[in-house]
C-alpha cells in the first residue's frame, strides 16, 4: 500500500470509536505481556434488590433496566445456599413440589399474588414444564423454556457420566474454577461466570484424619488459632505462628462441586421423557429459546409449524444462553411479556 493511500485511510476512519472491551476486564498494560482475564467472584446481590430465605415442608438486572417487572430466582435443592434433607433427591416430581411450595410461600400473606412467567433453562426448563403441566402455581401466566429439547436431550444423557468424570475434582480456589468454566466452554460470558460458579463449588478442607469439611464458598475460612484469645502475650512469635497457621489452613482448602451430580443419574431420564408433549400441551402461553435451529426434534418442529408456540432463536450463544447474551434473553423474554399485556416497557427499551 502506497505512502498516499496509507494516508487516506487513517483519516477516512481515525475518527471511528474504539472496539468495546470483551466481558472481564484484564489485568496488565494494553497489550503487554501481563494481560489476564479477571475470573475473581461476583456477588449476585447486586443484580437483585434484596434475598429472602423461605422455609418449606421438606417432605435480574438486564431484564428491570429495559421491562417494569419483578424477577424471583429460587436456589433449587442441590443447588447455591439451599439445604434439604436429602439433596441428592433431584427426581423431576421432588423439585416440581418445592417450586410450587416456594412460590406459595412467597405469597401466602398475599391477597391477589402476581401473575407469574417461568423461565427455565436446561434441566430447570423440563422442571418448569412438569410444574405447569401439574398446576402447581395458580397465578401462573406464561412459560419460557430456554435451549431444552427432549430429543438432543435424552440422546445427551449417554454421555453425561462421561462428561462428569471429565470435569477436574477440585479447585485450588474460586477463581481457578471460574477459569475453568470459561476456557472449557461451559459459559462464554465471564461476567456470568463469575457469578453463577460461585454457587455451584462450595469449600472444603483435609483434616488429619482426611475428613472433608464442607461450608460455604463465600464464608470466612475455619481457623483455630485465630479464635483464642492469649490474656498474656508472653511469647512474641505468637502472632506470627497464628498467622503461618491460618495461611497453611487456607493453602490446604480447596473447592469442589456442589452436589455430586454422577449419583443423580437414576432421575435423568425422568426430567426430560416425553418432555416435548408435555410442553405442548402446558395450558399456558409458551416462549422457546434455542441457540440453534437444529435443536428442535420432530414433535416441536410440528407444534411450531401449527403455531403452538412462540419460537427464538439466538446464534452465536453456547447451551448456556441466558448467561451467554444476558442482554438478548432479557429483551426477548420483555417482548414477550409487553406482547402479552403482562408488563410495560422501559422508555429505553427498543423493540
């Protein structure tokens, strides 16, 4: 390229605004070698207005900034801060009942509880549907199931062990497991990823006897030495030996998941089966959102072409739409609700 037409480009486009910044900002001078990715923790609080724990018989940010709404996002058993008497009962019937009592809960000192949309995604989406199909919220006006078909499903469930025993063990700490989610594929959005891991590992330690204590990843890390209190100081090196403690205690834990999904396979099968008729025949308006076309089996790809429901496609996403393009779900899902009389929109909301 000759000097002139050098030149005549760099005015032509000098004035052109920058490229945004990929999601997780990065560490080090622009371009130099120090460059990283921040894969440290984020608290989901600032996405909500407040937490609320509700107690039940054990037998968004994106979308509030463009759509006048409520969003309610329930820790499931096995999952986040939730605890049950058995865990690991993730049958398809168990978890529908706890929605249904949670949702209950939140409203019982309610005279006339909201209208509700359910959205689900993956795995929460079969549920979703097994929740409206059973009726267990009366309120509920909407369903939007997000990249859950139950042909790519059920063929998926062969290898799922396999996909298990390929995920590593344990993390040295939240961020390597964040890492992790990210350069495997699993989330695209570090941003998301940042928030969602958080509730999936939960930590724990190796005592002398190999024992593994298991609390929450977002607590103050177990010291011993720390707590005693010395009423005289006789020795100087007793600050320093609590200290080299508390540092080996913390070097020894580690982060492992949340719940031990390989000893869930006996429900697998139940979340998903027969989960395209039972979507179709939901009594309520329904939204699916795909991140591909070719996801669709026989029996939906029928119901589309009959109008049952309202189908969106979203491209460039991995399984994990809603964290993928947070942005785009929020404005489908706001779409679908303004369509529906069931809320308003934001003045900056373009449609």
């Amino acid at each position: 390229m000759s000097g002139f037409l050098k030149e005549a480009v760099k005015n032509k486009y000098s004035g052109l605004p920058s490229c945004p910044e990929r999601p997780g900002k990065r560490i080090g001078s622009p371009g130099g070698p120090g460059r990283k990715r921040d894969y440290s923790p984020l608290s989901w609080k600032q996405y909500f207005e407040n937490s609320k724990y509700v107690w039940v018989n054990d037998k968004n940010k994106s979308i509030n900034r463009i759509c006048h709404c409520q969003v309610v996002a329930i820790d499931l058993r096995g999952h986040g801060d939730s605890k049950t008497e058995n865990d690991l009962d993730l049958s398809a019937d168990t978890l529908a009942k706890d929605v249904g009592e949670i949702v209950g809960k939140l409203y019982e000192e309610v005279d006339s509880p909201p209208p509700i949309l359910m959205v689900g995604h993956s795995m929460g989406g079969a549920i979703a549907v097994h929740v409206s199909v059973k009726g267990m919220i009366p309120t509920l006006i909407g369903l939007a199931v997000i990249d859950v078909v139950e042909g790519t499903a059920m063929e998926a469930l062969s290898s799922m062990q396999s996909f298990l025993k390929s995920r590593p063990s344990s993390f040295s700490s939240l961020e390597q497991g964040i890492e992790w989610s990210v350069r495997s594929g699993q989330v695209h959005n570090v941003e998301s990823a940042r928030i969602s891991m958080v509730g999936q590992l939960v930590r724990f330690s190796d005592n002398d006897n190999n024992e593994k204590e298991r609390v929450s990843p977002t607590s103050t890390p177990a010291t011993n030495l720390c707590d005693i209190i010395s009423e005289e100081p006789e020795e100087e090196n007793t600050e320093a030996t609590q200290r080299a403690t508390a540092v080996t205690e913390q070097v020894n834990e580690k982060f492992t998941w949340r719940i031990d999904l390989s000893k869930t396979g006996h429900f697998w099968e139940g979340w998903f089966k027969e989960m395209s008729k039972l979507f179709l025949s939901c009594p309520v308006p329904k939204l699916l959102i795909l991140a591909g076309i070719d996801r669709l089996d026989k029996e939906l790809t029928i119901g589309q072409m009959q109008g049952k429901f309202q189908m969106q496609v979203l491209p460039r996403c991995g399984h994990c739409v809603h964290e993928d393009a947070p942005d785009k779900v929020a404005e489908v899902l706001t779409s679908y609700l303004v369509r529906l009389k069931l809320a308003a929109a934001k003045e900056n909301f373009q449609r």
